[in-house]
C-alpha cells in the first residue's frame, strides 16, 4: 500500500496516501470473528514508509497479519512478485491476474 518516503494512515478504516483518501478497492472488512488487537488497529499512523521498505496491507483487513502489527518490511524481505490471486473469499477472484485484472 505504501512505498518509501510516502505518509501512510488509516482512519476508520479509510487508507490515505500523503494526505489522500485512496479507493481500497482491495480490501475487505469482515465484522465477525475480529481480533481485539485487529479491531483496534482500524486507525494507524500517521508514518512515513522507511528508505527501502514497505507498510503492506493484507486484503481481509480485520483478520491480517501486515504492517500495522509488525512495521514495515524491508525490501531484502520481498521473496517475489504476486502475479494471481491464489485464494479469495470471493471465489469468482481466484485466479485473477494481478497485473492485467483478468484470469487467464
């Protein structure tokens, strides 16, 4: 969600980016089944994204192991580049590609 050097906050669970409201149209907010700790984190930041790391989001926001628990991840740590979605809630999304939108 957020590279080096931009200021990333949630709000109500509203994402900005240096100050602007993006359009999540990734994420998911389940309503049962919170953690009180997930539940908690529905506001985050303000922060700015260290030199060569980044604040990543996972898409089932109330139930995701990501940056607001433990920081940023320094880029020596990405492993890959995710090309499909490989499980969903939304079962029509599985196998959708990540880089063209579409499923192949």
């Amino acid at each position: 969600m957020g590279v080096e050097g931009e200021k990333v906050e949630i709000i109500d669970n509203k994402i900005y980016i240096n100050d602007a409201l993006i359009d999540d149209t990734w994420g998911y907010y389940e309503s049962s089944g919170q953690t009180k700790s997930l539940r908690e984190l529905e506001n985050f930041g303000p922060a700015v994204v260290p030199e060569y790391s980044l604040f990543v989001l996972g898409d089932n926001r109330h139930n995701s192991m990501d940056s607001r628990l433990f920081g940023f991840v320094h880029f020596s740590k990405v492993k890959g580049k995710a090309l499909y979605i490989y499980w969903a809630r939304d079962k029509s999304r599985i196998g959708t590609s990540l880089i063209t939108g579409s499923t192949e």
